[in-house]
C-alpha cells in the first residue's frame, strides 16, 4: 500500500515525520535510486526507500523487547552524567532500540525498548489506554477511604488522575504493598499519588503492561517479544 514517504519514515522508527520531511527537502532519501521529493509515495512492500544510501529497515527488522529493568538505572539510551542507562543491558543486540515511555531511576519492573515507530505510539497514545501494574512498598497502611480516592481519581498539581484499580495486598511492619493500576503515563505518577494521600513509596515495580507480564524474568535481563505479541499490543 502506498503511503507518503515521511510517514513510512515515521513508522520505521528513523525520525519524526517533520524530520523526515526535512531529510526529503535536503535530497537525503531516494526511492529506488532516484532522489525523492517532498510528497511523494512509496510502498514500503515493493520500493526500495534509502536514507544517506542506507535501506529502511523492513517489517522483519523490527523487534520489541521486554526488559526487566533495575533500580539505579536510567531509562535513556545515554546519560550525560555517566550513570548507568536501560541500553547498557541491551547491547548484545545490533540495533538502535528506544524505551517506549519511562520508569523513574528508582523504579524497576516491565519496560519495552523497540525500533518500531509504530508500535512506540500505538502504545503511547492516550486513546489505546494501556493499563500498567504496579507495586509499591508505601509507608504505613492505605485505608479503605484512601484507596477509594485514588481508585476515583486524586488532584495532583497538573490535574486529577483518572480512575485506576487500586488493591491492599498484604502490611509487613510499618509498611504494606498495594497493587495500583493506571493507565495514564504522567511523571512520578504513582509515587505522587501514594504522597497525595500521605503514605510515601518506598520500592515501586512495574508488574504489567496491557497483557504482558514481567513473570519471572529477573532484574537486568530482557526477552524478544514474539511476533503474535506485538500484533497484539497494536491490537491487530
Ligand atoms: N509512576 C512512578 O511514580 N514512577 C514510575 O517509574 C512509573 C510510574
């Protein structure tokens, strides 16, 4: 099927379609062999598209990994303070993956690295509503009025939260664990919600998104996701 050429750019995880516009303006991008031009189609399928001289990546390049991520490291392919990054624990792997959303430094659990521009916004957008499941060690014990405020929806200082499943699980001394799941993606926004009605977190882990789990997958190591998994995930 033919498409414009920056949004099979776009989707090829390369470049954002406005810079792929740019790299199409500057003569950067040919489409079997001829010097492409600003709105033009192509078919990824059949025609050859090159950046610089190099091909696109194809359907089968694209790969989606689920990382188990460690506290202590940053959710970034490079860090300008040297601290230790999320592609540290992928680089056995020949590509350039990027996180699709964020865990905060302290944070472990589920995070998916893909080079599939697709699949990065299908699961970032808002309307797909992505549930994520979380963990978190909070300081003292969520009463059942508390855990209804975040189930309904807190105010935090940009905005109220929308609904979530909020689950007491188990106290442990001074602390207890309770199961959150949300689906917006705003910053710190479980640790600001747990802070909203006064019981701090202390260890927060990611379990869950959509349908897949971290399991038993231990911190630091990852695994490929199939490809009937990521046709999931985009809801195919
Ligand atoms: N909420 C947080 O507070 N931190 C995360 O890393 C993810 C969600």
């Amino acid at each position: 099927m033919k498409q414009r050429l920056q949004k099979i750019m776009a989707s090829s995880g390369l470049a954002s379609r406005r810079e792929a516009e740019r790299w199409i303006e500057a003569g950067r991008v040919t489409v079997n062999g001829r010097v492409a031009s600003l709105g033009e189609s192509a078919d990824p399928g059949c025609d050859r598209i090159a950046v610089d001289g190099r091909p696109l990546k194809s359907e089968e390049d694209k790969v989606c990994v689920l990382l188990h991520k460690p506290v202590g490291y940053v959710t970034t392919m490079r860090d300008p303070q040297g601290r230790p990054v999320v592609a540290d624990l992928v680089k056995d792997l020949p590509l350039r993956l990027f996180p699709v959303g964020r865990l905060d430094l302290n944070t472990s659990g589920l995070l998916l690295l893909t080079n599939d521009g697709d699949l990065a916004n299908h699961l970032a957008h808002p309307r797909h509503n992505v549930d994520k499941v979380y963990l978190a060690r909070i300081r003292g014990v969520l009463s059942s009025a508390q855990a209804g405020l975040l189930a309904n929806g807190i105010r935090l200082e940009d905005g109220i939260t929308a609904p979530a499943k909020v689950e007491r699980v188990r106290q442990v001394g001074s602390h207890s664990w309770v199961k959150i799941t949300i689906h917006e993606g705003r910053n710190r926004q479980v640790r600001r919600m747990f802070e909203a009605v006064g019981h701090p977190v202390s260890r927060l882990q990611r379990l869950q998104v959509g349908f897949l789990e971290l399991g038993a997958l231990a911190p630091g190591r990852y695994r490929k996701l199939s490809g009937q998994e990521i046709m999931r995930l985009k809801g195919l």
